[in-house]
C-alpha cells in the first residue's frame, strides 16, 4: 500500500500532509497553531474503506487542535500509541505526536496540488535527516497540471521532487529551483518559453545548504528544460561561499536556452568539479560554457556525453576555464554553428582536456579558435580531439583510395 497524503496551502479549509512518523500516532500537538504549522492526517482511512471524504473531514477540528483519531498503516505493525515518549511524562497522551523529536523524513509521499506550498511540502518533508543515507520523503506534484512559480524553491537538505509529469512554469525573472547538498530532482518539466523577459537559471545547484559531495550528491533525472530563444541557462553549477562543489548527476533535455550546462565556481575558495551529463542539448547560443571567477578557480574532472543540434549557436564548449575534463559529442547539422567552430579554449584554461568527436563526418581540427596553446589542440597541453568513429576511418581510406585512383589516371596519361 503506497503511503500518500495531500499537501495543500495553509488557506485550504482542508489541510492535509503526510504522517510525520515521530511516533505512531498522526494527530497534532494542541501547542501547534494554525497559524505556524500544518496539520497532519494520514489518508489510509480511505484504502481501509472509509471513504476520501471522511478521510478529509478528519484533518483537523475547526479549532486548529487536530483530530485525536489514530489511523494506523495495517502493513507497519505499529501501534498508534507507540511512540518515543514514555509513559508519566507530560506528554504521554496515547494520541498526542511528539514534536521536539521530529524523527526525520516519512518513506511515504506528499503530494502538492497546483495552488499548493511546495516550498513548505519539502521543508517538511526533509525535516529531520541527518545524512544523505537517510530515508528520502517524496514531495510529488499532480501529473499533467501546471504549477506557476514567482520564487525560488529552495530545496533543503535530502529532499526529492517529483515533478511525475507535471509542468512548472516561472512568472518571474527568477531561478525556479535551487538544488542542494542531497537533493534529487525526478522527471523535471520546466518550461521558460513564454516567460516575458526572463532571463536566470531553470536549475540552479549550489551550496547554499553545505558542500555537494560524493556521499551528499544531487541528481537531476530525466529533466526537460526550455527557455526562451537563447536566453537565461539550463543548469548552472556553482560553489558560491567556498564550501566546494562536485558530484551532480544530470541527464535528460535543455532546449533553447542562452547557456545550456554553465559550470562557474565564484569566490577565492570555490571550486566545481566531477559532474557528469548524459543526454540532448538543443538550439544553445553556448550549449557548455565553463569559466571562474576568479578565473584561476578549478572547474576539473568533469565528464559529458551530449547529443547537440545547434541553431544559432556560437560555440558547443567554451572552455574558459578548467582541466581534466571530458566531452563525448554527436554533433548535428554543424552548418549552424558560426563559423562553424566548436570548441574555445579560452586563455586561462589548463590542461588536459579532451572533445572527442562521436560523428565521423567533419574534420573538427580546424574549427578551434582563441586556442591559447596555438594551431589545433592535439600537442603538449594535452588538450586533445579524439575521433572514434568507424566512419571516418572509413572516410579517411576512401580518400586514399581516390588519391591513389587519381595519381594512377595521372601515371596513365
């Protein structure tokens, strides 16, 4: 049986979020107002036969105190009196919920209607973990509706989003989400297009909350990303208070925008390295922009593999800054790309970077410019493109082929 509630804005007659599970109990301390707080009520009175109706009228009494019956998960063996209080404290009412030990997020999932509080839902729902180990709640959105957003959601520590097919849209120039140390993102749908004047980030991943690292990582799964023509970025990567940033796990779609991935540390102490993108990037003025500032910062080890159809585009990988790192592209009607350049290295950049060319039909060693090591990058900087594909292997004997037809047809006249 699948543990779902409702989470619904605090001017809803009927408010209703996820048992918090500090202890067995799902009823609301009476010192917990209406004014600061929400009340929670499980909904499985509703897979236990009672009906949605019943379910939701038990939210809570018209005085804000909340209900005192217990509904217990049949699956979970608990008793609704159990909990960590013991029994002669003063808080050892059998129905009343233990709120100074909240026990971390519920493994249940809360669901946000359209005109609900998602940043509330996820503030609650990460509440109380300790370490990216830590069961993870789910804040859910409601498939196929359309969420409008005028803030920033600031994901907290080990939260999860699941947009499960539903669209956000921005009304504000602002960044839609901010992701942090443990957050997940599952089937993002951010849709900027029609936003006048927009112009931020539709992800942005920083270290607000603490340091983005391997055992506290954020994910961003299966997004789909677009923005206005050329405008604001897809995902921006960045360490901002020197915390230090690395492992961001990204896959899926960024259309449209003025940048598609920007990796940028900013301060004396930051630093963005290993992250990791696997998916499409279309019509991108610069689909991978990577610099610092300062410039000499690291933006190192980091490892894509992208699809790129340009429209418009001025460069696939402007590499301003950073070393180590790694780009596998299949690159599409490369016509569109101006001048049709792909790749700058920039005149702070540093070593050991590879652009490996997954396509076969163009010769990508000429079209690198501003290239601070000089001529094509294949050389001592380590600053490599690499061709794996058969098929120009295949071009390159078919070339040799004529040359050696035309040398005999030469030879014979």
């Amino acid at each position: 049986m699948s543990n779902e509630s409702i989470y619904l804005n605090d001017h809803d007659p009927f408010m209703c979020a996820k048992h918090s599970q500090a202890d067995g109990d799902d009823t609301v301390s009476d010192e917990r107002t209406s004014e600061t707080s929400y009340e929670r009520r499980s909904l499985l009175k509703s897979a236990l036969g009672f009906g949605a109706a019943s379910a939701l009228a038990g939210c809570g009494s018209d005085g804000g105190g909340g209900s005192t019956d217990a509904t217990t998960d049949p699956q979970s063996g608990d008793s609704p009196t159990e909990g960590p209080t013991a029994v002669g404290s003063p808080t050892n009412s059998p129905t009343a919920t233990d709120t100074s030990h909240h026990q971390g997020p519920s493994d249940g999932v809360t669901i946000v209607p359209p005109d609900g509080d998602i940043q509330a839902a996820l503030e609650d729902t990460a509440n109380g973990a300790s370490y990216a180990r830590s069961p993870w709640g789910t804040v859910r959105l409601q498939s196929g509706e359309t969420y409008e957003v005028s803030e920033t959601i600031e994901m907290p520590l080990y939260s999860v989003l699941d947009f499960n097919g539903a669209k956000m849209v921005p009304t504000e120039n602002v960044d839609v989400i901010d992701a942090s140390a443990g957050s997940r993102l599952v089937r993002p749908f951010i849709d900027a297009q029609n936003t006048s004047s927009w112009n931020s980030n539709l992800i942005k991943v920083s270290t607000r909350v603490k340091k983005v690292e391997s055992i506290d990582p954020v994910f961003i799964e299966d997004m789909y990303l677009r923005a206005p023509n050329q405008q604001g970025t897809g995902v921006k990567v960045t360490d901002e208070n020197g915390e230090g940033l690395w492992s961001v796990h990204m896959s899926g779609i960024i259309q449209s925008s003025g940048v598609g991935l920007h990796l940028r540390p900013e301060g004396e102490d930051s630093w963005v390295n290993s992250c990791f993108f696997n998916g499409i990037m279309r019509s991108n003025e610069t689909a991978v922009l990577m610099d610092a500032d300062p410039a000499d910062r690291p933006v190192n080890a980091h490892k894509l593999d992208v699809t790129f159809q340009p429209d418009d585009t001025e460069w696939f990988w402007d590499m301003q800054q950073g070393s180590v790192n790694k780009i596998r592209a299949t690159i599409w009607d490369k016509q569109h790309i101006t001048d049709r350049t792909v790749w700058r290295i920039g005149a702070d950049s540093g070593m050991n970077n590879v652009l490996i060319d997954d396509m076969g039909d163009n010769r990508w060693d000429d079209q690198v410019v501003e290239n601070k090591f000089g001529g094509a990058p294949n050389g001592a900087s380590g600053n490599t493109l690499f061709n794996w594909s058969v098929a120009q292997t295949h071009r390159d004997l078919r070339d040799a082929v004529d040359d050696l037809m035309s040398r005999v047809e030469e030879l014979e006249g």
